[in-house]
C-alpha cells in the first residue's frame, strides 16, 4: 500500500522542520513518500539535505494555516498514486509505527469486506521545551476532534483530499473539524488505531494548565480562535463545501 504525508510549512525553525521530515523517514512501512509543501518560504538549505522528498514551493503565503498548500500536495498525492494520504504539520511528529498502524487498519478492515474510508490516531501532546511530556487530548479521547496530523483518508474518499484548500480563510484555525464534519455528513467508514502514534507540539494555554505550567509570556494560539465565528459566513461555508458546520462534531 503506497502511502503519502503531506506537510505544508510557512517558517518553522530548521530544526523543528528537520525533526519532521525524520520522523517520516523512519516509518516502518516500506512504501511512503513525503510531500513537503512550502506556503511561500521554502528551506532549500534543509530539504535538499534528503533525498526523495517531494518538495513543492507556493511563490506566496496564503495566510490560511497550511490548507492552502495542503490541498495542493494532497492533489499531487492522489495523482501520482498513493492509496492512503496521511497530513502531519510541520511542528509535530510521527512514532515510526503511525503508517504501518494505520495500514493495518486499513487492511484488516478490508479483509473483513468493510473497507474503510478514513482512519484516525491519537496524538500525545507536548509543549515547546518540554518534549518529555505526553499530554492527552480529552475531546479525542472522546472522539468528537481529530487533530489535522491524525487524519488518514484512503482513495475512496478521494473527493476529500483537496478539500482542505476550498474552506474558507476565516476558518482557517479549526479546519480540521471542518474535514470531520464533512466525513460526517457523508457517512464515511471510519476507523481508529487505538494507539498514539502522533506527538503534538501544543501552543493552546489549556494544554500548559492540563501540564501544570505557567503560561509562557508569547506564543500561545488562542488569539486565532477569537475571530473564527465572524470571520466567514454560512453562505461561504455552503458555497465552498455544501456543509453547515458544526464546531462540535458529535461522536463518530
């Protein structure tokens, strides 16, 4: 099974790029190509270091929290072949089990006549400088979120590949939900790993105070959240993806 990873970057720190792409390249699964799109700020200095990764560079920003070149690599991922497309942002990590985990979802599913449409691990979080740490995300727990580096979708949810690019920019902070309310309101066979195989590096305040940790002074991401309900309209959202969102989904 061909499997590919799409991560759009914008001006990650060399080394935390660098951190991402290894942790692709030391998948157990034999067969994954790495995508890296570059949202304007390519790193020619770090990619040209690996061999056999697929880099794509946008000649400008499109502000949009990496939907933007996500859709443009998960497009280039379905037209050269891969059976399974997996995201992972720039900033968090694979365990080396996350593709041969969700390949064996897959495959089990198959066997057993119920193939599947997409597949969803768990991530642990952590925070910048305290990489130690292995946090659990509640709402996951619970399945009604599915972090965007957590989704794996297979071809036959192929119309869904591109569709990270059509959300509207003001939706931008909470796209991933807006994919799982679309796989909700189509029905799709979905699957969990079971396993956290996904490391999330957190900026949100509610993960320091889950770790017990002062609020750091800059770098928190909770200001993206307080324009997300008036920035967009449902006209928008209807004309873009024919969905009316939900920014709770249910569990699936």
């Amino acid at each position: 099974m061909k499997v590919a990873v799409v991560t759009p970057y914008y001006r990650e720190s060399p080394a935390t790029l660098r951190r991402c792409i290894d942790s692709v390249r030391a998948q157990t699964h034999a067969h994954v190509q790495h995508y890296l799109v570059a949202d304007g700020h390519p790193q020619p200095a770090v990619t040209q270091d690996y061999v056999g990764l697929s880099c794509i560079n946008l000649p400008q920003s499109h502000a949009d929290f990496g939907s933007t070149p996500r859709a443009v690599g998960a497009m280039c991922a379905l037209n050269e072949g891969a059976d399974v497309l997996c995201f992972l942002d720039a900033d968090n990590l694979f365990e080396s089990n996350h593709v041969a985990s969700v390949v064996a979802v897959y495959q089990q599913a198959s066997e057993a006549g119920q193939p599947l449409d997409a597949v969803f691990a768990y991530r642990h979080v952590f925070l910048p400088g305290h990489e130690h740490l292995r946090l659990k995300d509640f709402e996951e727990l619970r399945h009604v979120h599915v972090d965007t580096s957590c989704f794996t979708l297979a071809r036959s949810a192929a119309f869904l590949w591109p569709a990270w690019g059509l959300i509207p920019k003001g939706l931008g902070p909470v796209c991933d939900r807006v994919i799982l309310a679309l796989i909700r309101q189509h029905r799709l066979r979905v699957a969990w790993t079971g396993l956290h195989t996904v490391l999330y590096e957190s900026n949100w305040s509610a993960h320091y105070r889950l770790a017990g940790l002062p609020l750091p002074a800059t770098g928190l991401h909770d200001h993206t959240m307080r324009n997300v309900a008036r920035d967009f309209s449902e006209e928008e959202l209807f004309a873009h993806l024919r969905i009316k969102l939900r920014l709770r989904p249910r569990r699936i």
